[in-house]
C-alpha cells in the first residue's frame, strides 16, 4: 500500500439500550472485530438513538459502560479502533437537522423498522420517524466506505446512500457514499421458537432469543426446546426448514465451519443431536466473553476514561465534515467559531 493512500474507513453503531442478543453478536459485534483488522474502525454507541423509544434513563448511564464492555469484551481493541459514545460528539445531532432537509418523507414512512416499532408502540414518537437521518448522518460524518451491520438494516442503509447522493448533487461533493457489509451466513439470526421472525431484543419471546449474558445452562435449554419441523433430515434451506437452517447457521457463526461441512457432519444424525451440539458451540463462544465482560464492566472509571478518548478522536475526524455541510448549504461562517478552511475531510 502507497503510503498516501489511506485505509479503508469503517463505521457501525449499536444501541445502549436492550439485552444484546446471539443475533447482536452475529451481525454486530463479530463483525466489528473482523473488519477492525482491515480498516479504521469507528464504533459508536448510540445513546441519541435509544430515545426514539420509551427508555429507562436511570438505566441509560450503566447501560452504556456496559455496551462499551461488552464491544472491548468481544474484540474491539480502543487504540487501534475509535469506540465512542454518540451524544459526546454534539456533530451527530447537528447532522441529522442539516440531512433531514435531503431526506424525503415519503422513503422515511417505508421503513420496514419504523413501521413495526410504531405498530409496536402506543406512543409513537417523531425521533422514531427520524431515526434513520440521525443514522445517516452518523455514518456520513465519517466519510465512511463500509458499514458492518445485520441484515436488518439493509434498508435503512439504502436511505443512508440516497440521502449523502442527494445531498452530493444539490451542495457539490460532500460525502463518500457508503457500501453495507452484510454477513452472508449469520446476517440474519432467527428466533429460536418462531423460525419465521428474527431473533429481537424487543420483539422476541425469552425463549425464543439467546442473550449473550445467558449462563450456559439456560443457553443450553433454549436448544433443547428451538422449533425445527417434522422431516428428520439435518440440511440448509432456509425457506423450507427454516428452524434447522437458523441452527447450522448459528453453528458455523459459533465455530467457523462452513455450512457444507456442518451438513456432512451430521449426516445421519437426529434433530437432538444438532441442538446439543450447537447449544454446546454456543456456550463455548459465549462463556469467554461473558468473563472478559464481567471483569471489564467492573471498572467504571476505566471505561469512561476510554470513551472520552474515543469521543476526541471522533470529533477530530468528522469536525472537517460538518463544517464542510454548513458551509457548502451557504450558511455564514464566523472567523472564530467554525473550523472551516482550517481542515478539509479526508479524501477530499
Ligand atoms: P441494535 O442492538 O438494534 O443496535 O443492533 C446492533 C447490530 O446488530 C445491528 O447491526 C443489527 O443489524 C444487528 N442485529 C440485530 N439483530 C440481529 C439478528 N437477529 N441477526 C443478525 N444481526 C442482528
Ligand atoms: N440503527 C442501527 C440499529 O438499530 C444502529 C445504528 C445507528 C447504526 N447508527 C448507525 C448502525 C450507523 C450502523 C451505522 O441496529
């Protein structure tokens, strides 16, 4: 690599809020470990969007350090990566007021998410409505290449996409548009008693979803009982067995085997045995994580002394980004106040 040339630049966020579940670590945490070791990582967790629903915020403190935890717990490294609290860089919440103006209304009513939560939901709030251009904006600022995430936000990445060109044809270039990374196996966890739906932290029964903080002997009994279907044969098809496809899935995301290998494997074998073995995978990939974040989350001052050095790094790099927005809108820059001229974002 020329020494100009820059490494590709990552960014993904994750909520506070919630129990993070097996389908969390699958399309989240596992992948911002993995792509950390190709580009500049940025990880933020985002507080600002936990609000669009009814939170506890008496919880919404501990719940962070606990995120933050559970992010170096499951590989994030804080020098090599940027790993910061969203409402500490004050860029994001002004971001969302300036693309709101590029997003249209109409894309943001036909957010899958937004229609389920709001149906969800008794009290439906705006921030729900708008919580894709704060996510927007989120990944913008970064002048992000790849975004890391689960199948589920595939849409709300289009949006991300549709919004920094939109902006780029009526302002001049501003963003880089962004690609997602969707896992191929493992973007999209089921729930273990209803194979149809996704595996939530909202949405699905206690049962049915894995949380990473499950001892072992409770993982184990949610394979026990996970729902497959009446044939006998142990094979990956999605659409007509989905509950055994969810279970190798889970499998080669627990430990790296491939899909055909798992099916050679259990060639022969009865449902029973595939739901021990992989309620046994699982608990071999949790349990070291769950003792890494017990001992982490213990450290309070620790954690919020590396979310403090995140947050400075994060507003250094998108600092050239919002100026850029404000002054390429045509609003008055002050000599003293705004930085722009002083710095231009990368790439540009
Ligand atoms: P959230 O907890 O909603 O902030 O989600 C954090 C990350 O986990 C996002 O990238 C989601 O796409 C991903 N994710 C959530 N549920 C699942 C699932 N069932 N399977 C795979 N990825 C998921
Ligand atoms: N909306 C995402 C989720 O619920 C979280 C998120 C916020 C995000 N901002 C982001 C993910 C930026 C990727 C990039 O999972």
């Amino acid at each position: 690599m020329a020494a100009t040339e820059q490494k590709p630049r990552i960014f993904s966020g994750i909520q506070p809020t919630g129990r993070k579940t097996l389908g969390n670590y699958s399309g989240g945490f596992r992948q911002y470990a993995q792509t950390q070791e190709t580009g500049d990582g940025f990880f933020c967790i985002v507080d600002l969007h936990s609000l669009s629903v009814e939170y506890d915020p008496a919880e919404l403190r501990r719940s962070t350090l606990d995120l933050a935890a559970l992010l170096f717990a499951t590989g994030l490294d804080a020098e090599r990566s940027t790993v910061f609290c969203q409402s500490h860089v004050t860029a994001h919440a002004e971001a969302a007021w300036l693309l709101s103006a590029v997003t249209s209304y109409g894309q943001l009513g036909r957010m899958t998410q937004f229609k389920e939560k709001a149906a969800a939901h008794e009290f439906v709030s705006a921030a729900l409505f708008t919580y894709p251009v704060l996510m927007a904006g989120d990944i913008l600022l970064y002048q992000t290449d790849f975004v890391p995430v689960g199948d589920d936000q595939r849409q709300h990445l289009e949006l991300a996409r549709d919004v920094a060109q939109r902006f780029n044809h009526r302002y001049g270039e501003t963003f880089r548009v962004p690609e997602a990374i969707i896992p191929e196996i493992g973007g999209r966890i089921m729930d273990l008693q209803e194979p149809a739906d996704k595996m939530s932290t909202t949405l699905s029964s206690e049962q049915g979803a894995v949380y990473i903080a499950d001892p072992p002997d409770v993982i184990r009994k949610k394979f026990k009982t996970a729902v497959t279907d009446s044939e006998r044969e142990i094979r990956y098809a999605p659409r007509e067995k989905p509950g055994v496809s969810n279970l190798l899935e889970i499998m080669s995301v627990a430990t790296g085997e491939s899909i055909k290998a798992l099916e050679q494997r259990f060639v022969g074998a009865g449902y029973g045995d595939l739901k021990d073995a992989v309620g046994e995978s699982v608990v071999e990939l949790l349990s070291p994580i769950r003792e890494r974040f017990e001992a982490l989350r213990a450290d309070e001052r620790e954690l919020q002394r590396l979310l403090s050095v995140g947050a400075e790094k994060a507003r250094r790099a998108s600092e050239p980004t919002l100026d850029l927005m404000y002054d390429r809108m045509g609003f008055a820059t002050s000599e003293a106040g705004r930085f722009f001229g002083a710095a231009r974002p990368r790439g540009l």
